[in-house]
C-alpha cells in the first residue's frame, strides 16, 4: 500500500487534466460552497482536487492513509491517518465541508471513516462523497485490486443515513462537464451503456466516462 498513489496516480498513468479544476468549479457552485469555506479532502491522493479547491477560494487540508513521494504532494497542508481503525487529526466540528472521492470502495467497513467525517464537520456543514456505481462499472471495478466494497445508489444512501446525517441524498453522476452543463445530454449518453460493454471501452477516453458512471452523495450535519 506504500507505492499505490506511485503506481495508480503516477503523471505518466494518469497526467494532470483540467478536470479537478472543473469538479471543484461544478460542486461549489451546484452546492453553494461559500469562499474562505474550510474544507478537508479525505482520501487526498496526490493533491489535485485540493490544489483546485484553494484556487476556487476555500481553506484547504488534505488527508491520507500515508506520506507519499514528496514530489507529487510538494506544498500542500496534508495529515495522515488509517481510515478505518484510526481518530482523523482534528478537532470537533472543524471543517465547513468534508470531501471523498473514490475512497469509501477502498474500505472494508467504513464505520470509522464516516463517524469520523461527521465529527470533524461542523454543525450545518456538508459531506459529499463520489464513488464509483458497481453497476455501470461491473467489469472494471476490480482492475484495482484495492477496491473491496462496490456500491451503488440505495447503498451510498443508506450508508449515509445511519450516521445521523440530515437531507441524505446521492444520485448517478456522469463525469463529463459536458452534462454538467446540459443535463439533457443523459438522454444520448444512456444508450452508450447499453451499446458499449465496458469491458471493451478503452481507457481514458471519452466513451468510458459515458458508460462508466459514479455515485454523487451528499448529507447535512
């Protein structure tokens, strides 16, 4: 688990995209994200959402399983800690806003991991979670052999609503802007899923994004 940010987020793998940047853009706006909001992005990686959440205006802090090659998180506030089993390294009620993307499907139990995010949000403040849809993803999900808990809609929901979070919700959600801005587009993209197995979708490219879906859930404290 030492090298996994190395070998699955590498630049040569998976270069830097203006993709953050239009994600963090999108949920601010979509969520009402306040500037000079505190933010914490569980689950971190290499820093490319928290670099785009500070140029957006917000107070940013990162947090991760380990430290990692200095090079790909030079600069950024990062804290460490095992989500699962461990206190996150903070006070009560310290962030406006906790974030987690493709993190929670890493997690055998995510007891401690969304006990934790609902401790350190602040009274009001919002939790928003992204994990990939084991239904659209059904034959790729396991290419990371560190994936061990597909979920999908009812289950995101259900997870969220045991830990005494208000005005659960979670939907489908396409990662292309593109829908972003025109939700009509769904109608066009949906068919793809059913046209393009995939299995047979190559990778990083703008067909997979339109057959592979994830989960956008979100609660209140």
């Amino acid at each position: 688990m030492d090298k996994y940010l190395n070998v699955f987020y590498n630049f040569n793998l998976k270069p830097k995209t203006d993709y953050p940047a239009k994600l963090a853009n999108y949920l601010i706006n979509r969520y009402k994200i306040q500037p000079g909001a505190e933010i914490l992005d569980v689950g971190c990686g290499r820093g490319d959402l928290l670099r785009a959440f500070a140029k957006e205006g917000l107070l940013t802090q990162g947090l991760d399983l380990m430290p990692y090659d200095m090079e790909l998180t030079a600069g950024l506030p990062i804290k460490h800690a095992n989500f699962e089993s461990e206190r996150f390294p903070f006070e009560d009620e310290s962030f406006d806003l906790v974030f987690s993307k493709s993190v929670i499907e890493h997690l055998h139990k995510p007891d401690n991991f969304l006990r934790e995010a609902r401790r350190v949000l602040k009274t009001g403040g919002r939790l928003i979670i992204m994990t990939p849809d084991w239904q659209t993803q059904l034959y790729t999900f396991y290419n990371d052999h560190t994936h061990v808990q597909p979920y999908i809609v009812s289950g995101l929901i259900n997870a969220l609503k045991l830990y005494e979070l208000n005005d659960v919700t979670a939907e489908l959600f396409y990662q292309l802007p593109s829908v972003w801005k025109f939700p009509f587009l769904k109608i066009f993209y949906k068919p793809l899923q059913l046209l393009f197995p995939v299995k047979k979708v190559r990778k990083s490219s703008w067909w997979r994004w339109a057959r592979e879906l994830m989960i956008l859930g979100s609660a209140i404290k």
